[in-house]
C-alpha cells in the first residue's frame, strides 16, 4: 500500500489546479464566491470568469462595477470561494480565501476579459466591468490525492 504524499503547504497554486479553476466553467462546475455585503449578510455567486492570475493570485470579470462584490470591498475585503468536482475522473473539494481589490489597469483589463470563456465575454461586450483580483491567503481541501493546506 502506497502512502499518500505529505499534504500541500506552500501557498502555490500548482499547474493542474491552476487548470481545473481556469476551465471549471467550461466545464459545467462554476466557481461559487463568498463576501460579506455592506449590510453584514453572507452573500454567495457563482463566477464563470474565475481564473487563475499568479501562482497565488484568482481574477474574477465583474461585470457591474458599482454595488455587490465590488461595493463590499471597501468595508471587507475578505472573499472566499468553493470548488468542488465529483466526477468519474476527479475529486477535488476547495476552499480558497483571500482579500480581494480591483486593478483597474489596462494590462490586468484585457489579461481578466482575453482569458474567461466566450460565453461570459458575450456577456460584457462593451468590457464595461472590472477585474477583481484576489489575492489568496489560504487554499485547503483535496484535489486528487493531494491534501491542501497552502498558507501565504
């Protein structure tokens, strides 16, 4: 019987789940994000635009920039997200957290929009949105046989 390997610790988004978050939508498994509104409740949505942008960084295209997720940021910036995948071929339950600002910039603007899927591009055709850039603190769950337990 193999052993299975020592659980992830440092907080670096590996290639594959990197992948798996870039193509979740794709791939009919929705990223679903958390925030806390301006009026203290729980807020939940499913993002087809979650993506991968460092090694320990998610971008989010939100489509309306003024109220929800963006008008929360001011007051918490914490955000987390939930993906999960149990197929025939994978298993992965992920809880990622991190603080989340807007980059504005022209770079970041046509990197966010260039890489969501089509569908969510036909969505903002006028790229009237903003890329929310998360910045991670704490990636844990499973994905494959991998225990996660990243840290910053």
């Amino acid at each position: 019987m193999t052993q299975p390997p020592p659980p992830l610790t440092e907080l670096k988004l590996p290639p594959a789940l990197k992948e798996a978050i870039d193509t979740a939508f794709a791939r009919f498994r929705p990223i679903c994000v958390g925030y806390v509104s301006n009026d203290g409740r729980p807020e939940l949505s499913f993002r087809g635009s979650t993506q991968s942008f460092s090694d320990t960084q998610l971008a989010v295209w939100v489509r309306k920039p003024t109220g929800g997720i963006i008008g929360a940021l001011a007051k918490s910036p914490s955000i987390s997200l939930l993906y999960g995948d149990v197929s025939p071929t994978s298993r992965a339950f992920i809880t990622l957290r991190g603080r989340g600002h807007v980059d504005n910039s022209e770079a970041t603007r046509r990197t966010v929009y260039a890489r969501m899927h089509e569908r969510e591009r036909a969505r903002d055709p006028e790229q009237n949105g903003v890329p929310l850039i998360i910045d991670l603190d704490s990636v844990d769950g499973i994905f494959g046989e991998q225990v996660l337990q990243m840290r910053r």
